[in-house]
C-alpha cells in the first residue's frame, strides 16, 4: 500500500470513528421513553415466546418425554428473570377499582391477558383453563387476571371491546366477557343492537347508558390503549399471555399455566425475602 493510501485510509478510519461517537447518545439524558422500554421487552419475549414455542413443538414430537429442570425452586437459575420482572412492572396495572381485572391487587403473580372476542382459541381458554385459574388461585390469592382488549380481526372485534369496556363501567365487564365467549361469535352476531342483547342477559341494567359509552370516546381510548401495549410488547395473535412476565402463546394446557405461575410464585417470594 502506498503512502498517499495509507493516508487516505487513515482519514476514512478517524471519519467513521467520529461519526460512531456521534450517534452514541449521552448518558446524561432523561430515561427511555416507555413505547421505547416496551418494544425493547418486546423483542426480548418474543425470542423467549420462540425459544418456549419450539421446546413444546420439540416435546410433542416425540424425544425422551423429559423436562429440562424448573426453575420454579430457584429463579435466579433462569437467566431470563429480569426481562419477566421488567415486562411484569411495564404490563400489570394493579389499580384499586379495574373493572377488567380479578384477584386481589397485591397478588404474588398477574395473568396479563391480550385477546380478540372473535377468537376461537380466546373462547376456548375462558371456558376451560379460566374457571380452573379463578377457582385454583385468584380465589385463593396466589394470582391476579388482568384482560386487555386486542382486536385484531377488524370492526367486528373493536366493536366487541368497546362493549365490553361499556359493561365494565357497569360493573359487569367479567358477566358479559362471560357471555360473549360462551360459544364463537362472528361478523354479525357482534352488531350493535346483538351486543346490546347480549348486555342485558350479562346483568347490565341501563342498556342506554351501556350503547353511549360503547359509541363514545373513553371506550375508544381505552381500546386502544390496550392494543398499543400489547403491539409495543410484540403481540401479534391472540390469545397471547404475561404471566409474572412470562410469555404464554395460545390457548395452552392447564399444565403450561400452573408452571408458569409457580415459577412466578417462586421468584416474586424469593425477591421479597431479598428485601
């Protein structure tokens, strides 16, 4: 190499090096914004929802049949702990009052669940894995359930969660959850007027008050506050579950749930003896 390139190349190193120093961003300055700190947990547990997903493809093809090692008896043993204890302080509300929220707010483990009332599989969990949860461990303290409303099968479905915010500030958020899911409603079947039915038969009493709040703007808002949470965190079908911040895809069985949650169990009891 000749002189006059070494010289070049020289230059071409000090220019890249000063514009790398540019892009750093200072440490001096305010936090990330909270959409950021989402979509950076986001990336995190979908790689995590990957990971857990080809295991249990892997264990229902066949193989030896045997479990890695749970982390359930010691949480600092899962490397991925602090991402769970992140996404649980981004995503779990425990506010005094949630009309879309059972369990006690200061519960060891929340359930954070993202769901579309068009769902087949959204339907199947409520009727089968939710009353064994409640019964099992909202009822005994152990878990708190938190729902968000994330329509991803059009104006159907947002229609759907609008009316069930409406229900909510009625008290009655869980009779018409409830109600709606009993069996697969679709298209039509979630009009207006048909949500208006299905209100009164979940207990709620002013059916006026209940289609003004559906039409109107909080209901609105509130959807898509929840829809934004849950595309920040990498959401992209339903239902999709937090569960202490552990990431649950689909309608699993009780088995994925009950682990899930004692592995939560497990590291929020282990923090709080930290303290």
């Amino acid at each position: 190499m000749s002189a006059s390139s070494s010289k070049t190349a020289a230059k071409s190193a000090s220019k890249a090096k000063s514009q790398s120093k540019a892009k750093t961003p200072s440490k001096g300055k305010a936090s990330v914004s909270l959409p950021r700190r989402l979509a950076a947990l986001g990336a995190i547990l979908a790689l995590v929802a990957a990971v857990v997903a080809v295991g249990m493809a892997v264990g229902k093809s066949g193989g030896s049949g045997k479990r890695g090692p749970s982390a359930a008896g010691d949480p600092s043993a899962d490397p991925m702990q602090g991402a769970y204890e992140r996404a649980e302080q981004a995503t779990s509300r425990r506010k005094d009052g949630d009309p879309l929220a059972l369990g006690r707010k200061d519960a060891p483990v929340v359930l954070v669940e993202y769901a579309d009332y068009q769902c087949s599989y959204c339907g199947k969990f409520t009727r089968d894995s939710q009353p064994e949860l409640i019964k099992k461990y909202v009822d005994e303290g152990v878990l708190r359930i938190e729902f968000r409303n994330f329509p991803i099968f059009g104006k159907d479905s947002e229609r759907a969660a609008r009316a069930s915010w409406a229900a909510g500030q009625q008290g009655k958020f869980w009779q018409f959850h409830d109600e709606v899911y009993a069996k697969l409603r679709k298209g039509d079947a979630l009009a207006e007027d048909k949500l208006v039915d299905l209100a009164g038969k979940a207990g709620v009493t002013d059916l006026d008050r209940f289609r003004s709040d559906l039409n109107g703007s909080a209901a609105e808002e509130a959807v898509k506050k929840d829809q934004q949470e849950g595309y920040g965190l990498g959401v992209a079908s339903t239902p999709s579950f937090l569960v202490g911040g552990r990431p649950i895809a689909g309608a699993q069985p009780m088995a994925a749930f009950d682990e899930a949650i004692a592995q939560a169990r497990a590291a929020a009891a282990a923090k709080k003896s930290e303290k």
